[in-house]
C-alpha cells in the first residue's frame, strides 16, 4: 500500500490542462496523465485535472512540473460501475498501476487499497489537501511554550503538523507535559512537508542534540530542497552544528555558540535570513509562528499561480522551469538538485571527486534527471 502523503500528491499533481483541451476517454470521465520525464502516470477527472497547481512536482522522480504532464491514452481502464468485462480481473494490472505500484513506498492505507482495485484516483473530498509542517523535538526536556504556540497557530492557519523526535514514542517537556511523538526521525520523509521547525529547550543543550547527526541530516536535508527551516531557544545551535547558519544573521537563547559557527548574531527577538527563521525563547513563540507561516505565504505566491498570471503564462513558466530542471543532477539521499548558478557557474560533471551534496552525501549519489 502507499504511503499517506501520495494521496492528496496524486490529486494535485497534474496541470496545464483545462477540461477545454483534455481529451476524454470514449467510456468514462477520467484521463491520464504521464510525467515526460519518468514516465510515472495518473488517472483524474477534467475537475481534478483543472484543480492542480502546476508548480507541483512529480512525486516520483521530483523532476518535472505537473504542468509539463502529456495526456496519454488510459490503456485498459474499466469503470468501477462496468467490471464484467474487465481484462484485469485476473490480477493484471494496468500499466499505469504497475507503474504507480513500481515507484512508491508501500503503506497502510486504506484509500490507496481502493485505488489499486479499480484504478481510480479517490474523490477530492476524501483526502486532506493540507500541507504539512514537521516540528523536531528533543526527546527529553523541550520547552513546551515553544511547541504548543506555534503548533496552535499552524493548526489555525489550516496546516498539519507532525512531531518528530528520536528514539521515543512520548517526549517530555521541561515542566513535565508529555505529548505523543509521530514519527521517529529515522522515519521522517522530507518531501511530506513544507517546512521543518526545531523546537528548543534544555534537552539540546543535556543531551547534545546539536551534535547528533540525525538532528542535522534533517537541518541539512531540509535546506538543500529549499524548505522553511526555523529553530527557536537553543535549536539554532542545531542548525548551527549543520552549517547552515554561517553568514547568516541569527539569534538564539544563547547566542555565543551559533556566532562561534559563523552566525551574525542579532538582538532580534526573532530573524530571517532568506529561507531560515530562528529566534530567541519562549516568549517569542507566537511572533516565530507568524513568521514562519509569512514566509511560507509568501514562498506560495512566489512559485504559485496567485501572482497574476493567466493560466497559459503560468503553464508556459511551468514547462520553462522543468526543461531548466531535466538535464539536472539530483542528489538520491535529500532530492537536492544541483544548480550551477549557485555553485559559481562550475557543472555538475567539472566538480571535484570530493565534492559533497549539502546535506553531506558523495557525489556519487547524485543522478542525472
């Protein structure tokens, strides 16, 4: 079965396609949908397809926009009303499943179990189309202002929240409140999320969660796709340990070692710095929340559809953005893909041997898309 994030990927994956120009399969409403660069294909109806964001990007290969999707024919497909005839009731699948099934997760879910029965892409009303938002907790000893105030004001805002942490199923605050972790950080999968936030508390500092590798991979991985990274009270230090604060202005509770990892220290009670926001303790809990989700807001309009354009101008920056993105080098281990305009102008095949991702893998992981 798929992992729960597929489903409301799938339904938001396909655009550059109005009912007007979608042809429809002589015996049903649905069409389908096929990446042109790895080939990963999906079914929806005309109102699903005209609903898709077209900046969304393939959930299998993370190569191509949604907007650069061809409609191909549904090879075999039979109505979920009309099975007497189906040619693949004998436990062949049609392509497009063995494609879907081939190139995701398993999971338990019981809408990706109707979906692999009768090829259909579930209704919209089904799913939650939220985006999702990680919080990373120590195990032991967070600070509870620090969780609970940002979570509420996400949750208010309409996005999920997941909590994380390592090697437990209930962290403990500092004042004892205990609260239910999600997921382990060994379990976390970064494209389910649109940012990663780093909730602090005496538990870094005891437990040297600024030094462990598991916390930074997650700090790193995070940044080389280009998420909202926030840390608030001691976190910072974790981002810190990862590198991503040097040369950048930061604050924390305890500003001396983020500065001794190249950080600009600031008197602010909470800062940004391009794409990662921290701040300096509890008492700016709710001014960090606001931050956070201002700078995912504005993060939409940059990369959405709401900034004006038409929907051909839209579906033509789209398609321009994924011919940039399809001679790219994306690194197996983060998905980050490797820009030359970033790294000076060097390609990817003139880069040393002992070159490294950001999130610290080998060149050797990377793979050309």
């Amino acid at each position: 079965m798929k992992s729960p994030f597929l489903t409301p990927l799938i339904l938001i994956l396909l655009a550059a396609m109005s009912p007007a120009s979608a042809q429809t399969a002589s015996d049903t409403d649905y069409t389908c949908w096929q990446c042109p660069v790895c080939g990963y294909t999906v079914i929806l109806t005309p109102v699903e397809a005209e609903s898709i964001d077209p900046y969304t990007l393939c959930p299998n290969c993370y190569s191509a926009y949604a907007g650069n999707f061809i409609q191909v024919y549904c090879s075999g497909y039979v109505p979920k009303d009309d099975q007497s005839d189906d040619p693949y009731q004998d436990n062949e699948q049609p392509y497009w499943q063995e494609d879907e099934m081939n190139s995701q997760d398993l999971g338990d879910n019981k809408d990706s179990e109707d979906r692999s029965s009768n090829g259909l892409a579930p209704a919209l009303n089904t799913v939650s189309n939220k985006e999702k938002i990680l919080m990373v907790l120590p195990p032991d000893q967070y600070q509870e202002e620090e969780l609970n105030v940002p979570r509420d004001y996400f949750q208010s805002m309409g996005y999920q929240v997941h909590l994380a942490s390592k090697g437990v199923k209930t962290a403990t605050g500092m004042s004892g409140e205990r609260t239910e972790v999600d997921l382990d950080l060994d379990e976390v999968k970064l494209s389910d999320y649109i940012a990663v936030v780093f909730v602090g508390g005496e538990g870094i500092y005891s437990q040297e969660l600024n030094r462990d590798p598991d916390y930074q991979k997650i700090a790193k991985s995070a940044s080389a796709q280009k998420k909202i990274v926030g840390a608030i009270c001691l976190g910072p230090w974790i981002l810190a340990d990862a590198g991503l604060l040097k040369g950048k202005k930061a604050t924390a509770s305890e500003t001396d070692h983020i500065k001794s990892k190249g950080a600009i220290v600031s008197d602010d009670a909470v800062v940004q710095d391009g794409k990662i926001i921290t701040a300096n303790g509890p008492s700016a809990s709710q001014e960090f929340a606001e931050a956070v989700v201002a700078a995912l807001q504005a993060s939409s309009r940059t990369y959405g559809n709401s900034d004006g354009l038409d929907k051909t101008e839209a579906n033509a920056a789209a398609s321009s953005n994924a011919a940039s993105q399809a001679a790219a080098w994306r690194c197996t281990v983060c998905g980050y893909v490797y820009d030359p305009a970033e790294n000076d102008g060097v390609a990817f095949e003139d880069l040393p041997g002992t070159w490294k991702c950001p999130c610290g893998a080998p060149k050797s992981k990377f793979v050309r898309v």
